[in-house]
C-alpha cells in the first residue's frame, strides 16, 4: 500500500479501504511486514506490505461481495 508515511516493520496499524463509489468499506488491523521505496514516473514513492490481523468472517464475505460487483 503507497504510504506518505514510512512505517517500520512490525507496526500495527489501522487502515480503511473503500471501493470507489463509496457504497461499502472495511477496517482492519494491519501489521507492517515491510516498507520499500521506488522510483517511479512521478517521483520517489514509499509504501508497505501488510498482513492482516483478526479479519472475521463477515468481513471476509463483504470482501468477496465487493470484488464481484467492482472486478
């Protein structure tokens, strides 16, 4: 996920994610596994990888939904 913000390994963060017409969105607890920073068109760009903590089923299940409606 690009990230203004260059968060160290092993944080735990709370991130939103919404679908684009704004009808559904999710938060979750995320822990930061890594950070990396690339060079791309429009400059320097940092983000991170992260690995989901405690989704529950019914979040799950809205996931799914929402790809299919937004693939």
């Amino acid at each position: 996920m690009e990230t203004p913000d260059p968060y160290p390994q092993g944080v735990v963060v709370r991130v939103t994610f919404s679908v684009p017409d704004g009808s559904w969105e999710m938060t979750s607890r995320c822990e930061v596994r890594h950070a990396v920073r690339v060079k791309a068109p429009e400059g320097m760009v940092q983000g991170v990888g992260l690995a989901f903590l405690g989704v529950d089923l019914e979040a799950d299940d809205l996931v799914t939904a929402a790809r299919r409606v937004h693939a």
